[in-house]
C-alpha cells in the first residue's frame, strides 16, 4: 500500500492523531513516510498545522507537505471563497501525491472533514483524489451514539464510487466507553463495509511524543502494520 487516503465521518474526530500514529508504526518498521495535507484551514501562516503535529508526534524522518492554507475555520471551498485565494482541485491533490510516492514507501493523505467536503466550486472531493490515485481509504470515526449513521453513509459513499475501504478506525476511543461505544464495536464493522482496524485512545496526542511513537502499534490493527486486535 503506497498511498492511504485517511478520511472520517465529519470533523475533530481523531484523524491527525491517527494518521500520525499510521506514521510512526511505518516509520518504526523503516519505511519512509510522507504525509499531505491538501487544504489547511482556519490556521493563519506561520502556526503550526496538521503536518506540524503529524511529525511532532511521529517524528522529524516524516516528509510534510501542504498544498493550501485557508485562514477561517471553514470547508475548504467556502474558506478559499471567502479568503479570495485559489482552492485545491483534486488533480492538485493526486499530483502531489503521485510525486510523494516516487520518493517515499507509504503517503499518507489526510482530508478535511469528512470524504465529501467540497474542495472547490465545481464540487471536487477527497473522493475524487483518491479515485484518481486509485487509493484506498481508511475511515476515522466517532465511538459513541449517532456514528453508525455517519459510518454507514460513508461507506455507501465509497462503494457507490468503487472505492476500497481499508477499515475504520476509532480516532478517539474514551477511558471509560459507555454502552453505545461498546456495542458500537461489533456494529462498525457492519455498517462501514469493512473491519474495524483500530481504537486510537482519547488524549493520545497529548502523550510525549516518545510514548506516542512506542504505544501507537497497540492501537492499529496489522493490516495498517500494528498489533491491535478486538
């Protein structure tokens, strides 16, 4: 697997810390990593922004690289609008990460929001990149109540555009699951299509990075190189 499209079911659900634990697993079985951020928003120049905190947490040897960066906190097409700059097309996105891949073992491309978020006015998506890139995607989701809908309707998305689903992954399992999350287990599966590949653990980005990068393989499961298992 060259290129993973890390998408989820909607937004601040865990995808930076997962696709940062996803990089420092390849990065501690030596493989070289690359991680593309398309669109940045709501982060002014000069802050540090998801590629920032990717490589903060799984280490400097991670290549970052973000194609546009949007001040307001907004869909990537709207924040472009409203900021009067160019958006990102998904050519752009599938160029870039096309190039990424000569040069590295796994490129990891992390969306904003969910898979159907507009990138541009003619209404391109993180699903038409990864159509172009022939790139399977891995679904971050909630863990409690209301995610299977969200987890269904994005499966059905990726099947209706002939995608592969390379598994879900929790972004943010809590300390003390009630008993939706708990029950949410055997149902994600279910409702994405695909097997449940991870729980990433609430507050994993606020671990030191050297106890980030040691625990991360005990979250994934090892399709994506970790040693999780339900």
């Amino acid at each position: 697997m060259t290129i993973l499209v890390v998408s989820g079911t909607g937004t601040e659900i865990g995808k930076t810390v997962t696709t940062a634990a996803l990089a420092a697993v390849a990065l501690a079985g030596g493989r070289s990593v690359a991680v593309l951020k398309p669109a940045q928003t709501g982060v002014a120049p000069g802050e540090p922004g998801d590629v920032f905190e990717v490589r903060r947490l799984a280490g400097e040897a991670v290549t970052g690289a973000e194609l546009a960066r949007f001040p307001e906190p907004l869909a990537p097409a709207t924040a472009a609008r409203r900021a009067g700059m160019t958006p990102v097309r998904p050519e752009d996105v599938a160029g870039a990460a096309t190039k990424l891949a000569t040069e590295h073992d796994l490129v990891l491309v992390e969306g904003a929001g969910g898979l159907l978020v507009r990138f541009d006015e003619e209404g391109g998506t993180l699903a038409d990149a990864a159509r172009m890139l022939d790139a399977p995607v891995l679904v971050v989701a909630t863990a409690g109540l209301g995610t299977l809908n969200a987890t269904a309707l994005t499966g059905e998305a990726l099947r209706a555009r002939e995608l592969a689903c390379a598994g879900v992954v929790v972004g943010s399992w809590p300390a003390e699951p009630d008993l939706a999350a708990r029950c949410n287990l055997v149902d994600l599966p279910e409702a994405a299509g695909a097997p449940l590949a991870g729980l990433v653990p609430e507050g994993a980005g606020r671990l030191a990075p050297t106890d980030f990068r040691t625990r991360a393989a005990g979250w994934l499961a090892p399709a994506l190189g970790g040693v999780w298992s339900i």
